[in-house]
C-alpha cells in the first residue's frame, strides 16, 4: 500500500485476488513451460508498478517487463529480483545501469550494441539482449534484408548475448480479420530461421501481447508478453468476439481497479442556472448538485461531458465541464447522498458498474489509457 498522508480524497482500490486470477489464467493459457512475462510499464496501466508487480510474480509470472529505465530501477530497489525485460529505448549513457541492475534490454541500432559491448567488456559481464524485428508494425526493429548483418554485428562483442528475438503485431486487437497478424507472424518465423541458419541458438522467440495470448498458441513460443488483459480487460471487444467464436473456451477476466473520491460539497442550484466553465451546462430544473474533488490533472478526461459516476450504488450524471481538480455531478435523484460520502468513478457499487471501456467510450479513447492515466500521485490501495 502506498502512505500519501489523511489528504486523501481520490484514491484506487486493487484488488489482490482479481491480480491474482488474471495470472492464473494466463498460465493455464499458455502452459507451465513458456515464460509469463506481463508487461507493468506505464506504473502497470495504472494499477501501481511496485506492488501489482510483486503480487503477479507471487501468483506465477516469471519475468516482468517495462518500458523505461527508471521503472526497472524502481523495481530493483523495492526488491524485486526476477528477471527485468525493458521495452523501450535506453540512452548510450544510461547502459551501464543496464548491466549493474541485471537487465534484459531490446535493441535495434547499431550505437546501442557499440556501446553495450565495449561497457559489458570492460566490466566484464555478460549482456544479454533481445533483438526487435520489424515486421510491419514500423516502430522499433530491425528489417528484414538488416537482420544477417546486425547479428554478425553483435557476435563481434564477446560480452554480449543473443537472449532473444522478438516482434509486437500492428493489427491484431482491432479487428476480427487477423490476415495481417498471420502475414507479421509468417515474417517473424522467417526471419528466425534467417537467424538460426547462422547457427546460433536462441532461447527466447516471442511476440505475443495479450491479443495474440488469448487468440493464437502458435504464437506463444517460449515467451509471452501480456498487458491490458492480466489487469481483468479485454484488450477490445473484437479480441473477446474472436476469442469466444474461435477457441470455444470459456475464461474470466476480472478487472482490479476501482477509482474512487468523495464528495466534498454538496448545493442546490436554481432552474435557469449554468454549471462550470464555459457555461456549458443549464439547469432545466432546482438541482441539487454534488462537488467532486478530481479533474483532468488526476485522469479524469476533460473531453468527457456525458458520463456518470456511482453514488449509493446509483448513478449521477456528469454535469458542466471537467475542471483541472474538480468534476460537478446531479445528485437530485440521490436525496440520501452527503458529505464525504464515497463515490465509484471506474468500477462497482451495488448492482451497478462502470467499467474501464464504459469510460474510455465516453472519453473516445480505449481502455489502455483510461486506467494508464490515472495520475501516479493517487494511493493505490490493495485490498
């Protein structure tokens, strides 16, 4: 649990067991044999990194991957000793944190294996990295007709260690016609193959997110790198179209988080009045109007204007503009709503539920970012 003081008036509660059945789901799924490494970057989407990430690796993950640096610094000085897989890019000068913190890192230019090699020599380590394929998503990687020649370049640094190969599809999670999935999947295969013609072995093939977990075994290799979907989300609702019409499986995804506030004043507010900033919203009616202490500086979505958020198991209506702290919501109907009484922003109260893709849906984004958003200052709480 994070200690942020008695200020406390927005927090996120995590559920342990929710955590904790995502993972064993995805165990069954891919086997006792393949790596289960989820993806805890961007503060595990949200759900906090150091805590989510032990509670996974204490439900059966093996590896953890980030994206950045510092993450994985975080990890390491909370303790945390599994193996560490960083996606993204690391700066020249930071690679030395590389090898001291013990670090599985993604490379795809030249300047990093340079670098790499000539500090894991001088310090006389073993680097191990895993080499990024592009095979159409057109992001990090290296291509094709590069992919001989790169790997030379790396065995020419006695240091370093080809761990791994890997790929991230463009398409997978957007649609139901996964045509371009399998043309991504058929390069990677051929590309490995490229590779290992060259007679070097390589433990650790992967490229499956939480799409290609779910929907595709072939493409599970020894490792898979699941995200959005070991929190309790579906990653779209073409992927749990595709997955309940095509494996003919029945699994329970059970999202962890729940966003939560209290209402910090409540008034009641004349017919003919307008609420907020720009004068956006005009009562129709006397209201009675409850004052909400989050805003677009916490994750709350300023392009939101027609949401609700649960109070007393109710729903109450988003009414005017988000406010950089502060949101104003219709309580008219909730006449035993008070001070300080606990509001659900993300998540369940009684019979009723807002999920992560109902919010995301009135902000017109996706799931991922819903939950990633939310401001990392905010208690999370495990419960």
């Amino acid at each position: 649990m994070y200690l942020f003081g008695m200020e406390n008036l927005v927090w996120v509660e995590i559920s342990k067991n929710a955590l904790q059945s995502n993972i064993n789901t995805f165990r069954n799924l891919v086997g006792k044999d393949t790596i289960l490494c989820p993806c805890v970057k961007s503060n595990a989407y949200g759900h906090g990194l150091i805590e989510t990430s032990k509670i996974f690796l204490e439900s059966g993950a093996d590896w953890l991957a980030v994206n950045a640096l510092y993450e994985a610094r975080s990890l390491r000085s909370a303790g945390v000793l599994a193996p560490i897989y960083v996606l993204g890019y690391i700066a020249l000068s930071d690679l030395e944190e590389v090898l001291n913190l013990d670090l599985r890192i993604v490379v795809y230019n030249k300047e990093t294996v340079s670098r790499l090699g000539e500090i894991a020599e001088k310090l006389d380590k073993k680097a191990k990295i895993h080499i990024k394929i592009e095979t159409g998503n057109n992001r990090q990687g290296v291509v094709a007709e590069e992919i001989e020649d790169f790997v030379k370049y790396i065995l020419s640094f006695k240091n370093l260690e080809i761990e791994g190969l890997s790929t991230h599809f463009a398409n997978i999670e957007d649609t139901k016609d996964h045509s371009y999935a399998e043309i991504q999947l058929k390069k990677f295969n051929e590309i490995v193959a490229m590779v290992e013609n060259l007679e070097i072995k390589i433990p650790f093939k992967h490229c499956a997110n939480s799409a290609a977990t779910l929907l595709f075994p072939e493409t599970h290799f020894e490792m898979v790198r699941p995200g959005i979907s070991t929190y309790g989300m579906w990653p779209s609702d073409e992927t749990f179209l595709s997955f309940s019409n095509e494996r003919k499986m029945n699994i329970s995804l059970v999202p962890a988080l729940c966003w939560k506030t209290k209402i910090a004043q409540i008034k009641t507010v004349p017919s003919g009045e307008f609420i907020g900033y720009g004068c956006s919203y005009k009562t129709t009616r006397q209201t009675k109007i409850a004052i909400l202490p989050v805003g677009y500086y916490d994750g709350y979505d300023r392009g939101i204007n027609n949401a609700h958020v649960l109070i007393h198991g109710k729903r109450a209506a988003l009414r005017g503009r988000v406010c950089m702290n502060i949101i104003m919501v219709d309580v008219t109907d909730i006449p035993e709503a008070s001070l300080e009484d606990e509001v659900v922003l993300i998540g369940r109260d009684g019979d009723e539920n807002i999920s992560a893709e109902q919010f995301s849906k009135w902000a017109d984004t996706i799931n991922y970012e819903v939950t990633a958003r939310i401001n990392d200052r905010i208690p999370r709480i495990y419960v």
